[in-house]
C-alpha cells in the first residue's frame, strides 16, 4: 500500500509544491522593488483570486473523486462524462468571471480597507489576471481528471512548466521592461494557457484513442448535469466555509496596517508550503480512496486511510522542526525588509504549531473525496468554521494578531478531529458502501 501511496503522493507533491514556490516567488519579486505595500498588493489580489476560484474548487475535487470511482469500477465511458461536465461548466463560468470583471472590480474597492498605493497596486493586478480564467478553471478540471486516472505525473509535468514559463516571464517583465506588479500578473496569464496548451496536447498523446467513445451531447443532458451538481453542491458549500477562513485572515490583517499584513502574508507562505506538500497524500488518497470505492474493496480502503495517517503525522513532526530552527531564515528569503520579518517573528510560534494541528485535516480532505463523502466533510467544515469566529472575535481584542492566528489553529484542530471521529465510527465508511 506505501508504494501506490507514494507512487501517487511524489508526484503531486512535485506538482503542489511549484505553486507555494510561485507565489513565493511573486512575494520576493514584489519584495525586491518596492515597499511593504507591494508585497501587501499580492496578499490582497491573492485574497480576491482564492475568493473567485475556490469557489470552483468543486471542478478539481469533485471531477477527481467521480473520476476515481469510475475507473475503479472500469466505467470508462462514465470517466469521459465526467470530464466533459466539468470542462463545460470551467469555460462557462470562466466567461462569464470575464464579463463582470468590472463590477468585481468595484465591490473590491469598496470591500478592501488598505492604503490608496495598495489598493492601486491591488487592482492593477486584477484587471490583468483576470483574463487567465479559462485556463485556469479548464486546468482545475484536466488535473482533477488525470488523478481520478490514477496518473499523478502527467499534472506534475503541466505545473512544472506552467510555473518555470510563469517565473521566467515574471522576472523578464518586471526587471527586464520594468512592468512593476503588472509584469507579475501578465506572468501569470502567459503561464496559464502555455499550461492549458501542454495538458490538452498530453491528453490526446495518452487518452487519444478514448476520444471516439466521447459523446458530448450526452454528457451534457439535463439531468446528467443536475446530479453532477447535486453530486458537488456539498463540495462547494465546504470551499465557501474554507474561503470565508482565508479571506478573512488578509482581510481582517489588512485593519492592523500594511505590516502586520505583509508579515502575516509571509508566515501564511509557510503554511501553504505545508498545505501543499500534505495535499500530495491528499491527492493520492483521492485516487486510491475512489478506486476502491468504485471496486467495493473494504479491505484496501482501510488500510489505504491507516498508511495516509501515518505518512502525514510524520510531515507534520517534520515541518515543526523545520518551521521551529529555519524561521527567521525562511522569512528572510521572501524579503529584505527586516521590519517585516521582524514583524513576523512575533507570531513564528503560531506558525511552528500548524502542521501538527493540520495535518488530518488536510490528509481526510483527500479520503473524503475520492469517498464523495461530501455531506460529512461538508457538517465538519461547517462546524469548524463557526468555531474559527467565535474564537476570533472573543481573542482579537485581548490578543491582537496573537488571537487570529489562535483561532486558525482552533480550525484546524477541529478540522482533523472532527473527521476523524466521523471516519472511526464508520458513518464515512458507510457512504463508501452506498
């Protein structure tokens, strides 16, 4: 079971961990040319992006687990129907984002509480990104879709490039024609469709000879596509409750000034370096998890959930270490400006504390959707996001910064135990039997 975990989990860490890197790297670029509200500038662009497409994050996660599950039950027809929903409801949404860019555009001037400079910076960067939209929905469904496959490489190839292609165009704009955080975005843009090109050239090369049985028209019948989103609805009423936590944070940040924002913008880097690294396991407990599901393999489940458990507790004891010795140094990487790191180091403990309170949270997202267990996953995120409020708004007048980055790990916490308590009393197993 260790070796088809990490089969799957390599390369979808190697996938996941070029996107932390990236943005790691469009903090440093902005870090080295300007003050802390350019570094604040990605912070809220970031925050108005994760607003807008996690909400589609339903076209990767459900795609991957219906996907899954099909294939575990050698319904190939069924895995072509999947994708062809998901594509068509990603280019859909995505034009109609396009279409009211400007009104987005408005309410984030109305919505974001940040000095005029960030704020100008901020929707410069909108406006330009914007227009990534369709790649970057239509990527959302490839890459759900290949790991439902059971093929982890093939994404790990496509954000590979997609990001070398977005850092090369990014530093070549921005110091090489002095396009500022503008040149960052268009980066962005030129990257997404070199990786929506890439995947669609990969999925003829691989699954070519599976177009002939793609049949369109059924795909997308009324009620195929209710249930697609009856099937989903669960999923995306969890990412609005995810949404609602990490936008916040930038948000409610951004009323403390542009340095406790731009410090906690560098200490969230941290944690979503965890968060992607742990969701390689996730990933792979997607793929597997819906095999055996769609296989009524009991057995193998189980000891599937046993193996990601414990692969991620040691990445949570790992990341601790290295959050606990490294701090300061890795805060030092992202920028030169030692008031931020400064800043930042206030608040490292919360920090070194993430992974261990994070990590089961992050490796049963991965079996709840392969499992399409999504009603519980969905009551979990539900209870832990009411939780994440209540603790924030009785400890930020006492604590400051100190209480919100208390009431993350409170989310976290419960997260995990929630899931995991469902999982050990089998109402998750149940679902898998349905």
């Amino acid at each position: 079971m260790n070796k088809e975990i990490l089969r799957l989990a390599i390369p979808s860490i190697i996938t996941n961990i070029t996107v932390p890197l990236l943005g790691m790297v469009d903090v440093a670029i902005v870090g080295h040319i300007g003050n802390a509200s350019y570094i604040a500038a990605i912070a809220l662009a970031t925050m108005v992006f994760n607003l807008i497409y996690w909400n589609f994050g339903f076209l990767r996660m459900g795609t991957s687990g219906l996907t899954a599950q099909a294939y575990g039950a050698g319904d190939t027809p069924e895995c072509l129907r999947v994708l062809v929903r998901g594509l068509a409801i990603a280019l859909g949404a995505a034009l109609l984002l396009i279409l009211l860019q400007r009104p987005i555009g408005f309410l984030c001037e109305k919505w974001i509480h940040s000095s005029e400079e960030t704020l100008a910076l901020t929707l410069t960067y909108f406006y330009i990104r914007i227009w990534a939209a369709p790649a970057n929905l239509a990527l959302y469904a490839l890459k759900g879709w290949f790991i439902g496959m059971q093929n982890a490489k093939t994404p790990m190839w496509i954000a590979i490039i997609l990001n070398i292609v977005n850092i090369l165009c990014s530093l070549v704009l921005v110091f090489g024609f002095h396009a500022g955080i503008a040149g960052v975005a268009w980066g962005t843009v030129i990257a997404q469709y070199c990786g929506l090109t890439l995947a669609v050239i990969l999925w003829f090369v691989q699954y070519g000879e599976m177009r002939h049985d793609i049949h369109i028209r059924e795909s997308l019948k009324l009620k195929e596509m209710v249930r697609f989103f009856q099937v989903n609805a669960d999923i995306f009423l969890r990412t609005l409750c995810l949404i609602a936590v990490f936008t916040f944070f930038p948000y409610i940040s951004a009323e403390m000034g542009d340095e406790v924002l731009a410090a906690n913008t560098l200490l969230m880097q941290l944690f979503t370096l965890l968060s992607y690294i742990m969701d390689g396991f996730a990933y792979a407990g997607e793929s597997l998890v819906g095999r055996f599901v769609g296989a009524r393999d009991v057995e193998s489940l189980q000891k599937c959930v046993r193996r990601l458990l414990q692969w991620g507790l040691g990445l949570a004891l790992l990341f601790t270490l290295l959050y606990a010795t490294c701090g300061r140094g890795l805060l030092g990487i992202l920028t030169s400006d030692q008031t931020v790191v400064n800043t930042a180091m206030q608040y490292i403990l919360w920090t070194i504390l993430v992974p261990f309170t994070g990590f089961a949270a992050f490796i049963y997202d991965g079996i709840y959707i392969g499992a399409t267990a999504s009603k519980a996953m969905r009551n979990v995120m539900f209870v832990a996001t009411g939780a994440f409020f209540i603790a924030y708004y009785a400890l930020h007048s006492p604590l400051g910064n100190d209480g919100l980055w208390i009431a993350f790990l409170i989310f976290l916490t419960l997260r995990g135990l929630l899931m995991f308590l469902w999982e050990k009393k089998a109402l998750v197993i149940k679902e898998f039997r349905v």
